[in-house]
C-alpha cells in the first residue's frame, strides 16, 4: 500500500425496501414475494460502506429528510465509522427510497423515489470538499449541475454515471461537462453515453476506449459476470470475472466503486486497482442484502482468493 486511503462521497441515501420474487415481474404482471425488508442503501451510502470496511477514512456528503428514515440511514453510517457531517437534513422533502425487486439469480428490478437526494446542492459541494482527501466518488442520483460542479474542484475523482441522466442523450455532455479523472460505468451505461449498444467483455473493452474520447482521463466498464474493463493514458485491458455463487447482485457495482476508490486512493496501479474491485463487487454479489453483504477484505480472500491490496 502506498498512502493511507482517505476518500470522500458525494452522492445519494436511500431507505432500501426489497423484496424477494420467484421471478421479476413482466409489465402488468403481479408477483407475490417474501416480506419486505428495510435496509440502509442509496448508490452514494453503499460506495462510503465498501470504502469504509476496505480500510479507507471516509467522509460523505448528501441530503437525507427530517423523518425515520433519515435518522436510521445516519445511525447506519456512524455505525460504520463513515463521517456523516457532510449530510444535510432538509424539511423540503422526505428521504429517499428505494424499491427493489430480487429474483433468486440474484438479478433485480429497481425503481428509485429520490427524495431529498435532489435537494443536494452547493453546500453539500463545499461540505464534500472542506477536508483532504485521495479520492472523491460522486454518483449520479444527485442533481447533474451539483456532479458538475463537484468534480471541476477536484480533479482525483470517480463518476458513477448511474443510473444514467434523462434523456440519455445528456449523458454525454454530463461526462465531457465533469472531465472526471475516472468515469465507472456498467454496459448499459457505456452505451448511453456513446449511442450505441455494449454487450459482453469485448465490447466493453471497446467501450472504455471510446469513453475516453468523451473527456474521461481513465474509463471502467462493468459487464456483470463477465467481468470489467477498463482504458487510460497507461494502456487498456479487461478483467475476467471472478466465478463466484450469486445470491443478490444489489450493492455489488457499488462495492466496486466503492473498493475502486480505496484501491486508487492508496496508490495502487490501474489494472491492479480494477482486479481488485472486481474481487470485491463478486464477494458482495454472494451476500443477500446492500450494505449488509458487502466485504471486508478477509471476506474477499476467502471468496476469491484475492489478497486485498489496500487498506
């Protein structure tokens, strides 16, 4: 390891509410699942939990509502040793939540209400950058000018560009806007952003290389079970996924980001950080449950072998 990794969130929390299903429902279909569970989630709260229990000091920034939810997605945090004075509670909306649908491959369905996430503005940018930090993740379930805005401060960075901004034709023009240091995103995602369809670890590798023609400096696409790739001034390549026995894909592209982030933040070199992100995102995708299933780096180890790089 070479610094100790020190990374700040700027993005969502959600209240998560899942449900599990025997198979996700077709459009105008109802299908009775198991009960309802309520977790900790939101794309920015996981990516500062995977940070946190990778090793790294972790800072975030966001808005929650003056509600229950709000207060148990800050209890969640403290629990987890991520600093919290960063988020905002607002009485202009509620907190956010999420509702997400799990088959029993682990595939899911998710439809996200975004509360108070959308009241993030200025003063979470200023609140997310008062302190020294490696890395800076910001997502996208925060208001593109606030993601802009963010990012043309800090150039050590990640852009989750997720999920995608309306109408995906902006996407594009998001990321040449940011110019991120490094810019995550999954196949679907890719495709949004250069108009065209991405399929499988080929043509995600192709993809990480033409992101960066859209002002990213290092491009990662995810492609699930098939692994990632990835692009930059130092060379090209992809990443085989690490076969592991799925049980609930939720929270594992945010465990990649989130275990990205620490990896870079401590020094370690692209490809290597990308690896070990990916080892982090299939250890995440055998454990039911967001925040609840993602790994410490024992947990890692254990699942693929991988010794974690950082910490």
């Amino acid at each position: 390891m070479g610094n100790h990794p020190r990374v700040t969130v700027l993005g969502s929390l959600n209240m998560d509410i899942s449900v599990t299903v025997p198979r996700l429902p077709e459009p105008g279909a109802t299908v009775l699942g198991s009960a309802a569970r309520f977790t900790p989630g939101g794309k920015g709260a996981n990516q500062a939990v995977a940070a946190a229990r990778l090793g790294a000091d972790v800072r975030m920034a966001g808005c929650v509502g003056d509600d229950d939810f709000g207060r148990r997605l800050l209890a969640a945090l403290r629990d987890e040793g991520v600093g919290h004075d960063g988020i905002r509670v607002t009485q202009d909306a509620p907190t956010g939540l999420a509702m997400i649908s799990v088959d029993h491959a682990g595939e899911n369905i998710i439809t996200v209400a975004p509360g108070a996430n959308h009241e993030v503005g200025p003063a979470e940018v200023r609140a997310a950058l008062t302190e020294p930090q490696n890395m800076l993740v910001v997502c996208a379930e925060i208001p593109l000018e606030v993601i802009v805005a963010a990012l043309a401060r800090h150039r050590a960075s990640i852009l989750n560009l997720a999920p995608v901004p309306e109408p995906p034709a902006d996407a594009a023009a998001i990321v040449a806007a940011a110019r991120p240091d490094w810019l995550v995103v999954n196949e679907t995602e890719a495709g949004a952003v250069l108009g065209r369809p991405v399929r499988g670890l080929a043509e995600a590798g192709e993809a990480a290389a033409g992101l960066l023609t859209t002002g990213a400096r290092h491009a990662v696409v995810t492609a699930g079970a098939h692994g990632a790739a990835h692009a930059g001034p130092d060379g090209a390549g992809t990443t085989g996924a690490f076969r592991v026995d799925a049980v609930d894909t939720v929270g594992a592209g945010d465990t990649f980001v989130g275990a990205l982030a620490v990896a870079l933040a401590a020094g370690i070199p692209a490809a290597e950080a990308v690896r070990a992100a990916s080892a982090a995102g299939a250890t995440a995708a055998t454990r039911p449950g967001a925040q609840a299933g993602m790994p410490r780096p024992a947990d890692i180890l254990a699942t693929t072998g991988l010794t974690w790089p950082a910490g």
